[in-house]
C-alpha cells in the first residue's frame, strides 16, 4: 500500500494553473503553549508549507514533559497527573491517552487497574488478551501446570497438522483414563493418527522447559520457547510485526518483572501476576480515560492528552529507514500534540530493554523548542549527549540507504519474475526496476529480497542470431560498470569479472564451467560479443571467455 505523500500539496499549486494557497492558521482549539511546542517541532520537516498556527484562545498552563527512569515510572506519573486534574474537577472522559503503537499500552493498562482508574481501549483489545500475548502465556502454563484450556489454545500454534479429530480423539482417551489432555498425548505418540502430526516437537519443548523452568530466569525460558515453538519464527514469515512488537514488549514486561518482585519471582509468580489482567472483564464505563493510538486520534480533540512512549524505536518507530517516513513520522508527532485543547503532558521513560538496549528520549523531545516545555525533570547531560549521538548516528544511516545492487544489473523478484534496475530512489529507498512481464516500472523497497541474476542466466536466454538482443546484453554486461557493481562474494564468473584471475586452477576452473554452458545452450564454441559504439562484433576467443566477452573494447 503507497503511503501518504507530502508531494500532493506541495506541487499542487505547479501542477494546477490558476490555483491559489490560502493558509487557514487561525487555531481556536489549542492554548498558545501547545501551538508553540506544536509549531516548534514540524519546523524540522523540510517537506512542508511554511505556516504557524496561531492560537485564538489564552491561558497559561505550560506544556509538560516528564522523563521517568522506568516504565512503571512514568505510567505512575500519568496515573498521578490524572489524580490532579479530578482534584480540580475535571473528568475521565475528558483525557486521552495517546502513543504510536499498541504495545506501549501494556504498562499504563497495569497501573489503571491497579489505581483502579476507569479507562477504555478506543482501538486494539487489552494487552494481555490479545491473541499472540494468550498464546505464549499458555506456552508458559503448559511448562508449569499443562492444564486442558492452555493446550487446546497451543496445541496448533503454530500449525502441526492437530485438527478436530486428533483433538477429539485426545478428549475421548481423557476422559476414559481420567488423565490431562496433555498425558493422552504423551501416551499416544505412537498411535498413526498422533504420530503423523508434528506434535513431538511441541512435547519436546514442553517436556525441556518442565524440567529447566526453575534453573532458568523467566527472560531466558520464555525467549527459548519463542524460538524453540516455532511461535516467533511463524510471524516473522508472515510479517506479522504489529504482534512481533507485542511479544517484544511481553519480554518487557517479564525483564521488569524480574528486576522489581525481588525473590518472588518465579514463572509461577508470574503467571499469577498475568492472570490478574487477562481475566477481567472490563464493561465500557462513559466516564472512563480513553486510550487509543495516535492514528486513531487524528481528526479528534480532548482537553487533556498525554503522549507516552516517547522513545526512540517507539515514536519515531524502528521501522523508519527513509527520510520522507522520518518526516511522516513528525507530522504524526505534531497531529498528536495538537489533539489537545487546553493542556498537553509528553513523557517517556530510560532504562534497558529486555534485549538490553538503551531507551532514549524521542528526537521530537528535542525537536520541540525547550522554551515551550516545562521539563519537571531535568535531563542528565550525559543523557543528552548519548542520546544526540544515537540519533546523529541514525539519521545518517537513514539519509545514505545502503543499496545492494546498482542501476542496470538484472534481478529477479520471487513474484514479479526478472527485471532490471532502471532507477534508485534513494529519497523513499526503493528500487526503479521494469520487469520483463510488466508494461511500467515498480518501485521496491532496498530490503525486498532480490536475486542478482548471473551473466550467463542472463545469456542462456538471448538469442546470439539477433544482433539487437545481443547489443543490449553487452551493453548491460559492460566491463567497467561491472567492475563497479559485482561483489568479491558472487558467484565464480563474477569474481573473474572484478580483476584478472589471481591462479591458473580457478582460471582453468572458470573456462571449463563456461565451455559445459557454451555447450548445453549451444553457442558456437569460438564466437563471443563484446560491446562496442558499432554493436556486437564476432571474434575468436583468446584467453579467459569472460574477459573477450565483458572487456571494454578499447
């Protein structure tokens, strides 16, 4: 799916003649202490209208920025907050709680319930009840209990040819011998109807992680069985990542867990902490705090809004690699901050992540003017200073995209078929590439897995009779762009390619691979093309086969 582009409203007065912008900046939602924050940031953005909104109505309370040393910390703080503004009339309903992705709810959802503040989930479901999050607790309970309602909810997950009937079969044989449905299938491995199925490698986890959960630390046992189920591999394939970040921010939750509960923190004092939330049914109560993500948010206003997980790798998020998606990412920033009509609190937390990275405070934090926050915490000096540091460092990977292929080599995509890099695009870091079955061009992303297709693939379907097909081969197989675009890592023609060959057994090697292909394809054995202002000249080979075809005629 495109994404939104910037180029619609900046080129539509070039694109339509007799057009004319008028820019409608009167503001009469936001105080001027949120519109000057808000108008602070987006002047970061080079792809924009140069305008400020301008406030309409007046008061004095400031923008608030809270930076917290924990998770927990920070969601206590919001909890605190919203404590005051109810001290002072306010309601529930009237804040928000916003961030860029759901799994950033996890913390805030913990400390509502234990405040026993009212809130509702405006987009997504509850944290502990989404489904990825009810499947790797049930892998944990089967490590512990095995109990029935865990194993119907895993038993298949991921996908182990365990259907109805097997499951039906199990239920029977449970209920006959009185036993778990978990020791029916123990006992029935080697029946045809169990051993057909890949259940072995779901009791083998199971039976692993029964014996080791008390040697292990909760981060480690729960990290192997991600890996060693299948669960989290299953995902990835699918490109599931909105559920990869919740089960990212599961190990979260486990990592705090160990580093707060003391001795007390066993997997089965976990799971009692898990089960505190996933099983409460929670009704909609109209007086309640909404949470909701920020995409959800555009188009609203609240009176009061709190932005939390205002990290780098959270907002902006990880998945950022282009500058234009860096600038998206600010605009959504700035909707966020403008969402809110008479007061704005910002906040986010340090600390290590479970893989044992270091949060750091969002580039928007720093891209808000400080003369617009009131920072009820100041920030370490050395924080900053890693913090511009990670940032300088990632800005820069993002600006120079680092590009496999070149513009003119002939790749092959496992959907699209072959084609050939016409263009990079290095402002949306993609590929330009035609492909052979396509009228117009693609774009591609840098990181879409291609295959670079081999020279003499390329050769093994021209037709050496057409001198025009055979022209447009050498042109592409040009020795001096391939000396630029071929890796010391390609495959053996392709080293040949780069420099004169260091030996005379990889060179006799070389010229036997390509006399086997010059004969199965048919190609007269003393003719080879080279590529000159002309076109394609006949000549007789002399020395290396590579080095007469892809040698620049001088």
């Amino acid at each position: 799916m495109e994404r939104a582009r910037i180029e619609y409203i900046l080129d539509f007065e070039n694109c339509h003649e007799g057009t004319k912008t008028i820019l409608l900046n009167k503001n009469y939602r936001s105080t001027p202490n949120i519109l000057d924050a808000s108008n602070s940031l987006i002047k970061n953005n080079k792809k924009r209208i140069d305008k400020e909104l301008i406030a309409m109505k007046e008061t004095n309370v400031p923008t608030i920025y809270k930076h917290a040393r924990t998770t927990k910390m920070e969601a206590e703080w919001i909890s605190n907050q919203i404590k005051s503004l109810l001290e002072n009339g306010k309601k529930y309903s009237n804040i928000a709680i916003l961030y860029r992705a759901h799994f950033v709810s996890r913390s805030i959802e913990e400390i509502f319930f234990r405040e026993k503040i009212p809130y509702t989930l405006y987009s997504g479901i509850e944290f502990y009840k989404r489904k990825e999050v009810k499947d790797i607790v049930s892998y944990l309970r089967m490590v512990v209990y095995a109990d029935d309602l865990s194993f119907q909810r895993v038993i298949n997950e991921p996908k182990r040819n365990f259907g109805k009937k097997r499951m039906l079969f199990l239920k029977e044989y449970a209920e006959l011998h009185n036993c778990s449905l978990y020791n029916a299938l123990k006992d029935n491995m080697e029946d045809n109807l169990i051993s057909s199925t890949d259940a072995a490698s779901f009791v083998g986890v199971v039976e692993k992680y029964s014996k080791l959960f008390k040697e292990l630390s909760l981060s480690d046992i729960l990290s192997n069985i991600l890996d060693e189920s299948g669960y989290e591999s299953m995902l990835r394939q699918a490109g599931e990542q909105e559920r990869l970040d919740n089960l990212s921010e599961l190990k979260q939750s486990v990592f705090e867990f160990e580093k707060t509960s003391g001795e007390k923190n066993s997997l089965e004092e976990y799971l009692q902490n898990v089960a505190l939330f996933s099983n409460v049914d929670k009704d909609y109560e109209k007086n309640s705090v909404k949470m909701m993500t920020i995409h959800t948010a555009k188009g609203l206003e609240f009176p009061y809004v709190f932005i939390c997980g205002l990290n780098e790798g959270i907002f902006p998020s990880k998945h950022v690699d282009t500058e234009d998606k860096l600038e998206e990412e600010r605009r959504m920033a700035y909707v966020a901050y403008t969402r809110a009509e008479n007061a704005l609190f910002l906040s986010d937390a340090e600390g290590l992540n479970y893989d044992n990275s270091f949060r750091y405070p969002s580039r928007f934090i720093f891209n808000t003017d400080k003369a617009y926050l009131s920072y009820s915490v100041e920030l370490e000096e050395r924080l900053i200073d890693d913090a511009k540091e990670f940032i300088k460092t990632n800005e820069e990977k993002i600006l120079m995209p680092i590009t496999c292929f070149h513009i003119g080599d002939t790749v092959k995509h496992k959907i699209f078929g072959t084609g050939r890099i016409i263009d990079i695009k290095n402002e949306i870091a993609a590929y330009a590439i035609k492909f052979d079955n396509a009228q117009t061009e693609r774009n591609l992303s840098i990181k879409t897995p291609l295959e670079r297709v081999s020279m003499l693939k390329e050769m093994e379907k021209t037709d050496f009779s057409d001198k025009t097909e055979s022209k447009e081969l050498c042109e592409v197989f040009d020795g001096e762009k391939q000396k630029s675009t071929i890796s010391e890592t390609e495959n053996l023609e392709a080293i040949c390619l780069k420099e004169e060959m260091k030996t005379p057994e990889l060179k006799n090697e070389i010229e036997d691979e390509i006399m086997k292909c010059k004969e199965e394809w048919h190609i007269p054995k003393n003719l080879a093309f080279t590529a000159t202002n002309e076109g394609c000249e006949q000549k007789e080979i002399k020395g290396s086969f590579f080095r007469s075809i892809f040698e620049k005629s001088k």
